[in-house]
C-alpha cells in the first residue's frame, strides 16, 4: 500500500480534530522558514530554535481559532515571529541583527562571492531593526508581500513603503562600505 501525501488543507482539519501526527506533518512543512523567521529577529540560532518550537507549541494551541480557509504559512509565521520578538525583549537583547544565518544560506542561483554576502550583511546590520525584518522576510524569506504584511502585522502597503525606503537605505549603506 503506497501512502498518499495530504494536502496542507487535510493536515489542517485532522489537526484541528487533535490528530497530533498531522501537525507533526504540518511542523515539518513550516520549520525552516519559522526557524529563519525566529533568526532574523533574534539574531542568536538557540533563541531563534527556542521561539519557532514555542510558536508551534502556540500554534498547536491556538489551531480551534485558524480561520478555515486561509492559509497556514502567515499565520504561523506571525505567532513565530511574535514569540521571537516577545524573547528578544525578555533577554533585554537591543544589539543589531547580524543575519548571520542569511549569510550563510545563499540564495536560489546565487554565486556571489563570500565576501560579498559579508559585506551585505554587515550593511545589513548597520539598518534599524524595522528595515533588517522587512527585507528579510521579503528577500531572505522569500515571503510574498502578503505574507510579510501577515508575518508583520502590517497592511500590505505598508510592507511596500517600508521595503522601498529599506532598500534605500541598504544602497546607502553598501556605497557606504
């Protein structure tokens, strides 16, 4: 007998129904990008591990409330990314996020040199906080503008203007350099 691979609409409503084994399979989607989502605003790998598994947890917790229909990805994405936030100011952290794992994951087709992803992320370093999220969750995430809206909790017009003057800002910075 060959097993069939559930739809993420599927994996949902068994998981809603307490089926642990389906959000298990939902986790596994999703655990990458909330892991990366957790990095970019800690900026520490063991916060970031630490707030993506507590997000799930919350997730898990707060499943009876998703809205049937809507998709999964920004709304767990915005409690990862709320927890994230939420331990970043218990530790008292204010230091500026290196984006140390985008520096290290290259992107789709990429091959510049390591000293450039350096120097870009160094620059993307020196940017306030507000700038270094929205342009990672839209470049480094990969996340559409409607999913960085949701993650953000922001409107998606928003996510543009913050992103036009983000990147503005980062090609001050690398001419900077």
């Amino acid at each position: 007998m060959v097993a069939r691979v559930l739809a993420e609409d599927e994996l949902i409503a068994q998981a809603r129904r307490g089926d642990a084994a389906a959000y298990a399979g939902l986790v596994r989607r999703h655990q990458e990008v909330a892991f990366r989502t957790a990095m970019l605003i800690t900026g520490h790998a063991q916060d970031a591990e630490e707030a993506a598994q507590d997000g799930f947890v919350k997730a898990w917790r707060a499943l009876p409330r998703f809205r049937e229909g809507e998709p999964l990805r920004p709304w767990l994405l915005t409690i990862v990314a709320n927890e994230a936030r939420n331990r970043r100011r218990a530790a008292g952290r204010r230091e500026h996020l290196a984006l140390r794992a985008a520096a290290q994951l290259p992107a789709a087709g990429e091959t510049a040199p390591a000293h450039d992803r350096d120097a870009l992320a160094a620059a993307l370093g020196r940017l306030r906080e507000e700038d270094r999220v929205v342009i990672g969750c839209r470049y480094l995430l990969d996340l559409s503008e409607a999913e960085t809206a949701a993650a953000l909790g922001v409107a998606r017009g928003t996510v543009k203007s913050r992103l036009s003057r983000a990147l503005a800002r980062l090609r001050e910075e690398v001419r900077d350099d």
